[in-house]
C-alpha cells in the first residue's frame, strides 16, 4: 500500500519520549484515517480509534468515555503508554474544552495517553486550538494528492493528474467518466459542504453557497470579483454573504482565493479574488467534456493546466506555510506570487506558444523579488513543475 510523506513524520512523533496531541488536519478523502491504519501496524503502542463521525454533537459525555477507556486499558493491560485516536474531532462540541480539561488530568495524575485528533474542517478545528489548547499541541496539514504521488501511486501522466486530480478513491473510475463525476459531486463535494460546513456552522442560504462553489470552481484560477457573482446567482445575497460562504469552502478544500499582492496588508485583504479549487476534480467533474474531448481545445485546457500549477501551489502553502497570492495592474499581471518572510517569488504560466512577459517585468520592476519563473514550453513544462516542492524554491 502507498504510503504518504505524513507517516513517517506522524509516526516520528508518536514515538518520542513526550506526551504529545498532535492534531491532524486534511480535506475529506486524502488519507488521514488510512494513514493512522498503516501507523498503528508499523508501532508497538497499545492504541484505540474511535470516530465521533456518528456522534450527536451535543454528547461531550462520549468523549469523556473513551478517555476513561483509555486510561483503565493503559492500566489493566500495563502498558508504559497508550495511543487514542478520535477522528472527526471537530464535531464533538466544546471538544478542545474537554480535551484540556482530561490532558491536564492525566499530566498532573502522570497518565502517558498520547492523543491523536484528526479533523476535516480546518476552520473550527484552528478556532479550538488557539482558544483551548495553545502550548499543548502539533498540528499536521495533509494535502490533496501530488502528482508525484498519483503518479507512484497509480502511475498516472501529467494529462490525468491535471482533468482528475488528486482523489485516490476515484482512480478505479476513471474509464467511466460519467460515474467518475458522479463519485467526485457525491462523496467529495456534497459530503463535504453537507458533512463539514452545513452540520457544523450556520449557513442561512445552503442553495447559494452551492452556488457560489458551482461557479467559483468554474473560473479558478481566474479573476473574479465578487460583485460579478452576485449578477449571476439566482438567490438573493450581498458581498459579505459570499466572502462568508468562500472562506467556509476554503477550510473544507473545496474552493479557495488568492488575493492580490501588494505591500499594505489592507490593500491585500480588500482585493478582487482570484478563485482557485485545491483539486483540480473539483473543477472537471462539474464540465460536461471528457478528458479526450477538452484536451483538443487549447484555451479551455490551458485553463485546466493552470489550475493545476494553481493546486499544486495552494496545496503546499498550506502545508510549507507560506502565502499565496497573484499580481495585477492595468493589463500587467502575474499568475502568483509566493512570499515566505522577506521574500518573493514570481510565477507566470503560459500554457499557449505566447511569449509576453510584460507582466512578471513590470512586477520584477516594482517589487524586485527574489526569483522569477516562467512556466511554459521553452523554460520550465508545466509538468515538470508539478514534480518540485514550490518551497524549496526559497
């Protein structure tokens, strides 16, 4: 069985002397509990699993319970330390409340239970963290899928990778397109908006936040501004709403947006967004082409294999920890910009034989940054970038 990057380091972790809570965070459908499967065949600690998937929200009672099972198995079986695993923490209410209260019980008791809470709701889980937990905890991001990886994985080509992206449940599908698109609307993106953001926060008008998705999806890794998305919706709405709406579908990894670059903090967060899907699946299941068909359309795959270099960036922000943005000015514009610290990288994607770089010299210009790449057929092929950690580009 493959075997993501993230064991090895979740299972560094575990295995130190320290008690740890290490928090594992991820879209639906990465990995996250397979990963804990393959963990617990490869360490010797006496672990339990349980899901709170099926738990009322209100029943702080079952986390309480487990605890204590926990706590009387590392007692009976007379263990040196014992592993719980809860996944789908977030839907335990007051759950890091509860968390703090039964780790400063065992650490004042010295009780070795070593937690490990799995979650895919970015948002409420990073809320419980900062409010509750803060100095007791690690927290792991868990991507979408690679290219590398669906390409070891299933051997996959970088032409699949860009139409289907990076949802291992769906490689047996792919043959069938119809049902492939049919898996990826049921089980990612409904489960999801259904599982992760409707149970779990309030959304006052469902229908138009699957709207919003519906079309941000259809424009990523495009300039959108979200006045624009009003005139095309069919239910009634205002800018705050959407904004609302956008940032829930971004901690799902549904949908995500970048903001324009620029040096004043204010000017970054009040920019026109650039909408860009953390997998690209999310983009093709909802077009009614097939992969054979769009890829004889060059402007409509150019957009599909920008979108990709769009993922594949997005994805490692979020795990590498720097900030992503574009770039526009007049007619001047630069796909991305990544900024770690002090410095900046500038990345343009040209998917067609065009050769204007007027856009990343004028940025290069004005905010002189530390690297400039260009994506195309004569420097870097998109699908050799694809293969590369963005941040190792620092």
């Amino acid at each position: 069985m493959f075997k993501r990057p993230y064991l090895k380091s979740v299972k560094k972790r575990v295995s130190e002397q320290r008690r740890t809570i290490l928090v594992v965070m991820g879209p639906r459908q990465v990995g996250k509990t397979t990963m804990i499967t393959q963990l617990t065949d490869e360490i010797d600690i006496p672990w339990i699993f349980e899901s709170a998937d099926a738990v009322f929200s209100g029943n702080s009672l079952w986390l309480n319970q487990i605890w204590e099972t926990a706590r009387l198995k590392l007692k009976t079986e007379s263990a040196k330390e014992y592993l719980l695993v809860i996944d789908e923490i977030q839907k335990i209410e007051n759950w890091s409340e509860i968390v703090k209260k039964l780790w400063d019980e065992d650490t004042r008791n010295k009780i070795n239970i070593k937690v490990i809470l799995l979650g895919s709701s970015r948002l409420l889980l990073k809320k419980g963290l900062t409010e509750s937990l803060a100095g007791r905890f690690e927290t792991i991001y868990m991507t979408h899928w690679s290219f590398n990886e669906m390409s070891e994985a299933f051997g996959w080509d970088e032409n699949e990778f860009a139409w289907f992206g990076g949802y291992p449940g769906g490689v047996d599908l792919i043959k069938d397109e119809d049902r492939w698109k049919k898996y990826i609307q049921d089980a990612i993106i409904e489960a999801s908006v259904s599982k992760d953001i409707l149970m779990l926060t309030r959304v006052d008008k469902p229908a138009l936040m699957k709207q919003l998705f519906e079309i941000g999806s259809s424009y990523s890794s495009q300039i959108l501004s979200i006045t624009k998305i009003l005139g095309q919706l069919q239910d009634a709405g205002n800018t705050t709403t959407l904004t609302h709406y956008l940032t829930l579908l971004d901690t799902a990894g549904l949908l995500g947006f970048l903001s324009k670059y620029a040096s004043n903090i204010v000017r970054k967060r009040s920019s026109i967004p650039k909408f860009q899907v953390h997998n690209n699946a999310l983009l093709s299941a909802q077009q009614p082409e097939h992969l054979h068909d769009i890829i004889s359309m060059p402007d409509r795959w150019g957009r599909i294999v920008e979108s990709s270099i769009g993922t594949h960036l997005l994805n490692h922000a979020l795990s590498e920890n720097f900030s992503l943005y574009y770039w526009r000015e007049g007619n001047d514009e630069v796909d991305y910009i990544m900024e770690k610290g002090n410095k900046l990288i500038a990345i343009e994607v040209k998917t067609s034989y065009a050769t204007n770089k007027k856009g990343i010299v004028s940025f290069n210009t004005r905010f002189n940054p530390y690297k400039s790449l260009l994506i195309d057929n004569n420097n870097m092929p998109w699908h050799e970038f694809l293969r590369i950690n963005p941040a190792e580009l620092f």
